[in-house]
C-alpha cells in the first residue's frame, strides 16, 4: 500500500474506506446506495462529482464508490483503492445489454470472464492475450446468495468494450460466443485486482437487450435495481465474516 494518499481522484485517506467497495458506474446510484441502504453513511470522496461514503450493512463496514464510464475510468479509480487505499474486493454493480436470448431484462447476470476489444492488457506486455476472470470465491458467495434470494441469474461472460455507440454492430458478434450481456467496465476491473493480488467481481443487471430491443429507463438504472444492490450488500457483509 502507498502512502501517497490522497490521491487526484480521491480525497480520503485509507482508514475513510472500508475493505470491500461497491462500485457502480452511475455518482447518483453511489449516493442512492448510500443513503437508501447503509446506515450512518459518511462521505468521504466528492471530487469530479464521484461520491463515495462508508457505512454499515449487517454490521459489517462496507463502502460504496462510483466508477465513472469505461474502463479508463475503472481502471483508475479501481488502480487507486486497491494499492493506495487497501482495499481487497471491489464488487461492481452495474448494467449491461442481454446478448442471448434467454437473459432478460432485469435478470442479474454474474461475470464469471469478461471478454474485451480494449488494449488495456497490453501495458503488461504479456506477450499474448489475457483473460481476465473474476474471485471464485466471491462469485461462489454471490450465486448462493441469488439462491436462496430466488433471483433471476445467469453466470458466464461479460463482453466489456471499449464502445458504447459502435460503427460494426460489435456486440452481437460475441453472441455466437456464448458471451451473456455487454457492459464496459469489468475487464479491466478484474485485471487491476489480478496484477494487485485483489478481488472484484461484476454483478450487473440486465437494463436491455441487444436480442428483443426491450430497455429501461435511466431512472431505472439509477434506483430501480434494489435487487442487485441488496444482494452486493449481502456479499460484502458475507465475505467479511
């Protein structure tokens, strides 16, 4: 861990944060989270408008912090709380667009990989092509959890890309792949918590689908997706036992 704290895009130090993250994309679904669901809420990061608080859930001390867009943006607020602030697990909370048919609007889909089209791997320079999976140990906890929730929920891989608007129809190329839903930050989430020897795991609610054309609303994707919270809250807790 660095003493280098704070850094430009955290104002805190490493006692402000809890040992296990929630990380949506969305500032306002940190601030929902946060006061919705965590007792005694405190925040500790504003800086770019990307709020983060710790609180309690099941009195276990669990913080919750929005990523921004993209994997450049994960890549560095995920890059700091892992080796700057100590964090061991990040659990992204998130959505994500149905890439089969059998993966509906509002299932929770667990990302086991995450498939990518983004350079991120190459500044390892590895020499080949890395596949970036999530802790087996959380996503264990995370689908007994769903279990005994009876969610809706699909396990397999993410295609994070680096494009949200893109010229080749790109994300149904990867539905011939078996790949479930496309999202935009996991694979490089996983990879940061890889190279610091962390956990993470992507657990993101289906906000449309590629399939039928079926969507929600921004709105939706801020508050409505309470399952996906309260079951992420209940892993966070879980794992710290």
């Amino acid at each position: 861990m660095s003493e280098k704290t704070p850094t430009p895009h955290i104002k805190a130090s490493p006692s402000d944060i809890a040992k296990v993250v929630l990380m949506p994309g969305d500032p306002l679904r940190s601030e929902y989270v946060a006061k919705n669901f965590l007792e005694n809420p405190v925040l500790f990061n504003n800086v770019r408008g990307v709020q983060g608080y710790t609180g309690e859930w099941n009195g276990k001390r669990v913080s919750v912090m929005a990523s921004g867009m993209g994997m450049p943006s994960i890549g560095i607020y995920s890059y700091e709380l892992y080796n700057f602030f100590d964090v061991d697990c990040i659990i992204r909370i998130g959505s994500a667009g149905a890439l089969q048919e059998q993966v509906k609007v509002r299932d929770i889909v667990f990302g086991m990989g995450a498939c990518t089209n983004s350079a991120y791997s190459e500044q390892y320079a590895l020499g080949g092509h890395y596949a970036p999976i999530c802790d087996y140990k959380t996503l264990e906890c995370a689908v007994e959890l769903a279990k005994q929730k009876g969610l809706e929920y699909h396990v397999g891989n993410l295609f994070s890309s680096d494009t949200f608007y893109d010229e080749n129809g790109g994300g149904l190329k990867w539905k011939k792949m078996g790949v479930l839903a496309v999202e935009m930050e996991a694979a490089a989430l996983y990879m940061n918590a890889a190279r610091a020897g962390k956990k993470a795991l992507a657990i993101c609610t289906v906000s449309d689908s590629l399939v039928t054309g079926e969507s929600t609303t921004s709105d939706e994707r801020m508050s409505g997706f309470t399952d996906m919270m309260r079951l992420a809250l209940d892993v966070a807790a879980k794992i710290q036992e």
